[in-house]
C-alpha cells in the first residue's frame, strides 16, 4: 500500500473574493467575482524604505451595459493606476487617475518622485509624477517609444530601452514587396538610450548589434549591466541570454560575464559598485540554480550556490556589500536566506506564513524589502520584510472582498511514487461539503513542466472549492522547487514521469479515504493540459477532463511554439523531431488518444504564442474521431494566459458546468 501522510502545514484561512461585503463566511465566489479580482504588480519600495508604489488593475462590470456590435468588452472595464503606501502598512491611496493605464513605476533615487510609463496619443512614454504635489511632467522621447526604463543614480538622466524605428530605406523597401517578411529578421530589436530627466535629446547608447532585454545601472559609476541576447525573437530573449558590461557614457563594451548563452534571472549591481551579482541556470534549462558573483576589478567570481540545490527566485543586496538576501523557492514554500559575497555558511531567516510571488525591490538605506507575496486563501498583496529577520509586514489589501468568502482548508500531502521518490502536492479542501461525505476530486496538475504548485495563490482552486471540489495540485518530478535530481527527472521520459507521479497520488489519497474513486475529474492549463491530454489515452477513471491550452501534439509544438524549441527541446526531449523522431513520438499525447473515452472540453486563445491554437484543433479533431464526446470553446484575442474579464468569467462557467454535467452524484 502507498503511503501517504499529511505535512504539519493545514492552514484554515478565510479566502480571497470578489463577493460584496457583508455577505458572510458563506459566500461562495462566482466565475465572475473571480474574474473580477485586481492584480497587483509592480511593487517597488523607496530609497529609504519608508514607502512602497505599485500597481493595481482593476476590473469592473456594469450591470447595466447592452450589447454593442463594436464592443468586445461585454460590460466590463479594466485600467491599472498607481497607488502608495507607507511601509508601516497605513496610507494607502491612489495616486494616478488618468483612463490610460499607468504601470512600472521606478523611484527617483532621492525619492522626490516616481517616474512610470502610461500611453499619450497611442504610444507608452515616461511620466515622471512629483510627490510634493503637482501634474506629472512627459518625458519627449520623439519617435521612440520607451519601454524599460530607470533614474541615473544622480537624477540627472534617465535610461530607457526602445526600439527604433525603420529607416526610410527599408520601409520604402518593405513597400515595393508588398510587405515580404524575412522571417529570421521579423523580430526588430530593442537599444539602450539616455536622455535627460528635464528634457533634451535622446542618445543612442547601444548600436543594435543585439538585442537589450533589461539592464541595471551601477550606484555609483557609469557602468551598466545589460542583459542581451542576438534578437528579439522570444526565443533568444527567453533562453540564450548574456549579461554584458558596458561604460554608460561611451557605449565601450567593459566585459561580457558568460560567454555561454543561457537563461538568466536577476542582475543587481552591490551597493559600493564593486561588483555585480546574477542568477543563471546552470546544466537545466530554466531552473535558477546559480549565483554567481563578479568582482567588477579583478574579472574573479563564485557561485555562492555551488554548495546548495537551489531553485532561485530572486535576490537584492544587503546595504553593506557583504552579504546577498535571496529567495529560495523550497517546495512548497518559500524561504530567505542571507549568503556572504565571499562565501561561507548560508543563513536561513525566519521567514513563514506567505509565499513570495514575483520580483523584490529593496531599498538604499534599510534593511528591507518589498515584494508581493500571498496564500493559498490569500491573493498577492504588497510586502516589506526585514532582511536580517524575515519578519513582514502587508502594507495594503488589494482585495479586501476576499475576507467575505467561505473559509478553506489546505494541507500539503506526500506520498511514494511507484519508483521509490516521494512526492508532494497541495491539497486545497471544500468547506461545503455535509459532514462524513467525501467530496469530488479536482485534479489539477501545474504548467511548465518546469514550475511548482506553492503554498501561494491560484484562481482555480479558489473557485473549484467554492463548487463544492476538493482540488489535488501534484508536484510531480520534472517541477522545481525540489532540488536538480528531481527536476531533471522527466528529461527524455515526458509525460511517463509525470503520470505515475500524480496516479500514484490519486490513488494514494482513495486509500486514505481522502478521494471517492467514483468521483473524480482532471484538469489543467498548458503544461497541465498536456497531462491532461496524455491522461485521456492512459487512464479511463475519470469522469470529465478539461484541456486548457494544452500541449497535444509534440511536433508541432516544437515547430510553432515561440520558444518550446532550440534549446528546449535539446533539454526536454534530448533533441529535434527531425532526427530524434522517437522521443517526440513517444511522449506524443496524439499518439494514444485513440484510448480516449473521458468527456473532454477543450479551451485555447486564438492568439496563443506559447502553445498554438492549432494544438486545440489538433485534439478536437481527434477526438471527434475516435468518438470521444468533446466540446471546444475558442476564444478572440487571447495568448497563452486569458486577459480579458469576459472571458475568464465565461471559461470558469463553462469549466464548471463540464464537470457538473458529468459528475456521478
């Protein structure tokens, strides 16, 4: 018999919503109080650290909205502004208002001002906001449109990537061929400019020679850090990556640090400009594993996490130079620990209770930093933690209707695989359900493969335990957060791997009595809808599947996806289909599906880079074929993640109603 035990952490919160106040513990969110939640992003905590600015879109629905031929909204509004709090956790308030969205904010380095991007007249440019009060000033940049963008360390000028226009040459050239596209050169790319904070000429930096992604200016010298790669096609951008040296002033190239392109994390300069720090995944393909530290003097540098497996998820320095603060994403949860430039003992803070989600900002003069960070019951909220403690703080709710829903439980489950490796996953428990009654199984494996199902915030089980479904979230090997062994387990064996790993659970949360066998549904999104794909040719216990953009044929995945080839591929498949055919037709959901006899609703974005719509077209026709009862609902306008409150609303209903349909009673 498999074992399976619960891990100390059950927590008992009351979960996030949408819902209107004073509704009651009973409240149970809708697909649209759901689609209704604000997001926030973009938290970045002043010089001094007594102030947090970050971002927050918000959607509303008016009730009382007709339909239009010309909107494509179906009554709803969405904008993002900018708000500011103290980081004593008090004071928060709105501080931009315009109809166009305002987004990544950065702080003056003297914290007089903060400057962030909005549209004006159809193009995004940086606004720079006083906060002793007035209107905020519009930087001229001309033709280029700015993108990232950050304060000198004097104030005096301000860095920003764009990307130049055509030259009149080449649109006359584009012209007289009717637009032909050469498709190695159709991604056009982003250079490096100044221009000063009160107005003036741009200057050209870079000269285009590669492509500039992000950059980090040094405290105190004209060196900047610029992460580069040989185009703008998402595939560089993503994984062949190079952190390169250069002196502000000139554009003279000082160094590159790693010759060998790769996927690269955060890039910070230390606070004395001696050197510079960057994460790097070192022998994976995604997973953050390495940081390394440069002596910007001597070219020397060490991996300060040569000695530990970890799985990067973030960093900042220490005001004092000496010491790195890092997130480590540690199974399910997260954890700070505190590393010497120099090497040595690593220090683990005491850090418990929320789940880091995203980037971290710090400050010039405190040990703090902000970020966002949430729970399973909780979504992100702005947070500053003390660097040398781990104690936090939440500076502000930015759903506060969440405090109206039902009250969830979640613990976190292990059990053996049938390979002898214990695995984990978070069990997220319905309260409505009557006493001594086993309720539904959800089964909802993360995307990726390479990502991890945290103790943090997720939409989807929010919603499913509001429908009376206990949601099962594996995390089976080829996942991070568990050390390099487990994360390079399903290389060359995909879809095998993660499979056993998640029927094992299933089957060990039945034995425990934790799952009715007759009850049971399966669900996932992207690399969670691969498995779902691969599931319906392997397994026939479940009684209603949901593909969400998932991966169904591995060829064509390989050949147009924007970035699952290349690189990937020689991580994931150990090759190309063109002369390792068999590694990509051995994990090829297609290739099983004529076993398929689960209902299955299939969901995609007709936009969808990532994974292609035609993958959804693939299964449909598919299982249409091998008469497999199966619905597929595509939607206009939509990547690989859905942005549009219409749609979300609409999807999580539909979602729903499938299982509804199906379930046994």
């Amino acid at each position: 018999m498999r074992k399976l035990r619960s891990i100390i952490i059950v927590l008992t919160m009351a979960l996030l919503s949408a819902s209107a106040p004073g509704q009651g513990l009973d409240a149970r969110p809708t697909a649209r109080d759901i689609a209704g939640l604000s997001r926030l992003s973009d938290v970045q905590l002043s010089p001094d650290g007594s102030r947090v600015v970050y971002a927050v879109a918000t959607k509303t629905f008016d009730e009382e909205a007709e339909p239009s031929p010309s909107d494509d909204t179906a009554g709803w509004k969405s904008e993002r502004q900018l708000w500011l709090a103290s980081a004593e956790g008090s004071d928060a308030r709105q501080i931009t208002f315009s109809e166009e969205n305002a987004g990544s904010p950065r702080w003056a380095r003297n914290g007089s001002a903060i400057g962030f991007l909005r549209n004006r007249d159809g193009k995004a440019q940086i606004h720079i906001l006083p906060l002793d009060g007035g209107e905020a000033q519009i930087i001229d940049t001309g033709d280029l449109e700015p993108g990232y963008f950050a304060f000198s360390p004097d104030g005096q000028t301000i860095f920003f990537l764009a990307t130049p226009e055509k030259p009149k040459t080449q649109q006359d050239k584009d012209w007289a061929t009717g637009g032909a596209i050469d498709y190695d050169k159709r991604f056009r790319s982003s250079r490096l400019y100044s221009i000063p904070t009160e107005g003036g000429k741009t200057r050209a930096i870079t000269d285009g020679a590669y492509h500039v992604s992000r950059f980090t200016l040094s405290p105190s010298n004209s060196y900047i850090a610029l992460v580069t790669s040989a185009s703008a096609d998402p595939y560089h951008t993503f994984t062949q990556l190079t952190v390169r040296i250069i002196d502000g002033d000139n554009g003279s190239e000082m160094g590159v640090l790693d010759e060998k392109p790769r996927i690269i994390g955060d890039v910070h300069w230390s606070p004395n400009s001696s050197r510079i720090a960057y994460e790097a995944a070192l022998s994976t393909l995604s997973l953050l594993n390495a940081l390394w530290v440069v002596d910007v003097a001597t070219h020397t540098s060490r991996n300060l996490a040569d000695e530990h497996d970890f799985t990067l998820g973030g960093f900042v320095w220490a005001r004092d130079s000496r010491y790195v603060v890092a997130h480590v994403q540690d199974k399910t949860e997260s954890k700070i620990v505190r590393l010497r430039a120099d090497g040595g003992k690593r220090e683990d803070l005491e850090f418990s209770g929320r789940v880091i989600d995203g980037s971290l900002s710090s400050s010039i003069s405190q040990d703090t930093l902000a970020c966002a960070t949430s729970t399973v019951a909780s979504p992100p909220a702005p947070t500053v933690i003390n660097t040398r403690t781990g104690e936090w703080r939440l500076v502000a709710d930015v759903n506060p209707q969440v405090k109206d829903w039902s009250e969830v439980e979640w613990e976190v489950v292990s059990w053996e695989s049938p390979e002898g490796v214990e695995i984990e996953g978070v069990l997220v428990k319905t309260p409505h359900v009557a006493p001594g009654e086993i309720a539904p199984l959800m089964v909802m494996p993360h995307g990726g493969p390479d990502s991890v199902t945290t103790q943090g915030w997720r939409y989807r089980p929010q919603f499913f335990t509001a429908r009376g479904f206990n949601v099962f979230q594996p995390n089976y090997r080829g996942g991070t957060g568990y050390g390099w062994d487990f994360y390079a387990a399903n290389r060359g064996r995909l879809g095998e791997i993660e499979f056993m790993d998640i029927e094992s659970g299933v089957d060990a949360l039945i034995e425990r009595g934790m799952a009715d066998p007759d009850r049971l549904v399966y669900g996932g999104w992207s690399w969670g809808g691969y498995l779902t794909a691969w599931t319906l040719g392997h397994a026939d216990r479940y009684q209603a599947a949901v593909v969400g953009a998932g991966v169904n044929d591995t060829v064509s995945q390989y050949a147009l996806s924007d970035i699952n080839h290349g690189a990937a591929a020689l991580w994931e498949y150990k090759g190309d289909p063109w002369r390792q055919f068999e590694q990509f037709d051995r994990a090829n959901p297609i290739r099983h599906i004529s076993s398929a006899s689960t209902p299955t609703l299939i969901i995609h974005g007709q936009e969808d880079d990532r994974v292609s719509f035609s993958a959804g077209i693939i299964l449909y026709r598919a299982l249409k074929d091998v008469g497999c009862e199966t619905k597929f609902l595509a939607y206009p306008r939509e990547p690989h993640g859905f942005r549009e409150p219409a749609h979300v609303e609409h999807m999580l209903d539909a979602w729903a109603r499938w299982y509804d349909e199906h379930l046994t009673q």
